[in-house]
C-alpha cells in the first residue's frame, strides 16, 4: 500500500488512480507519490 502524501492549500496533484471513493493515489510536481483523501481536494479535469 502506498503512504499518504502530503501536501498544502493550492498544490496542483496529478490523480494517478481513483483507488476507492474517499481515498485517490496522486503524484506531485516532484515526482513524489502517495494516498490523497478525495474530500480535501478539487477535481479539475486537463484535456491538454
């Protein structure tokens, strides 16, 4: 299982996979990842 990472009001995450409802694998600008609680986050969609 991955760990949680943190991560602070503003940072942009790439969400790697939607493990479960409440909890989502992500990975930030420096490469680092780990388990993000879903609730705390605002999914924004990049069709770039």
């Amino acid at each position: 299982d991955e760990e949680d990472l943190p991560f602070k009001k503003g940072q942009i995450l790439m969400i790697i996979k939607k493990v479960e409802p409440l909890w989502w694998l992500a990975r930030n600008n420096l490469g680092d990842k780990g388990m993000i609680p879903a609730n705390y986050v605002e999914y924004i969609r990049d069709d770039v």
